[in-house]
C-alpha cells in the first residue's frame, strides 16, 4: 500500500506552473490547475522525454518538447498524439503547507 509522502511546500508550486519531484526514484510533476492540485508522471509515455523540462504547459494541459505530444495533467489522458499511451497520475494534497504525493 503506497502513502503520501511529504515533498515540499504547497505554496511553491503557483497557478499556471508545474514542478517536478523525485518521489523514491520517482518524477513526477506537480501543477496547479483552477487552484487545485494535480499530479502526474514527468515520463513521457511516447519515447520517455522529460514533460516539464522544456514542455509547454496551456490550461489543464502539458505539451512533450520532443514530438509534440500533449496530455492532460489532471486524468493524465493524451489530447494530442504521437502517445498513444496515457500518463500515471497520482494522488496529491496538501496538508497544513506542506506538499504531499501519493505513491
Ligand atoms: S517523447 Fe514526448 S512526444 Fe515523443
């Protein structure tokens, strides 16, 4: 059974941005999307590029600089191909500040 794990604070990941964490060898994202927090594989699920290093985020979604993919960050779905595959999305919350991911 996985649990949350405390990465950081809630406060450093503003609207409109994401972040990544290495969660037990883990990367995973983390974004805020209308204020909510959502949290998601950085692993692109096309050739394996890095989603937050250079990717373009717009909205819900997050774009893949390598082919263009895009993927929603909150169901982890792809909007638009090359991937055919959807991202691992994860539980998050936030708990009295701090930053907390589930895996
Ligand atoms: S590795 Fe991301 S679109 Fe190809």
């Amino acid at each position: 059974m996985g649990g949350f794990v405390t990465v950081g604070q809630a406060a450093d990941v503003a609207e409109g941005q994401a972040k990544k964490y290495d969660v037990n060898g883990q990367e995973i994202g983390v974004a805020r999307v209308g204020g909510a927090l959502v949290a998601f594989s950085d692993i692109c699920t096309h050739r394996g590029c890095n989603l937050i290093d250079g990717g373009e985020i717009d909205g819900t979604t997050i774009s893949c600089e390598c082919h263009g993919s895009v993927f929603d960050m909150a169901t982890g779905a792809v909007v638009e191909s090359p991937a055919v595959e959807p991202l691992p999305v994860f539980g998050v919350r936030e708990q009295d500040g701090a930053l907390q991911i589930e895996v």
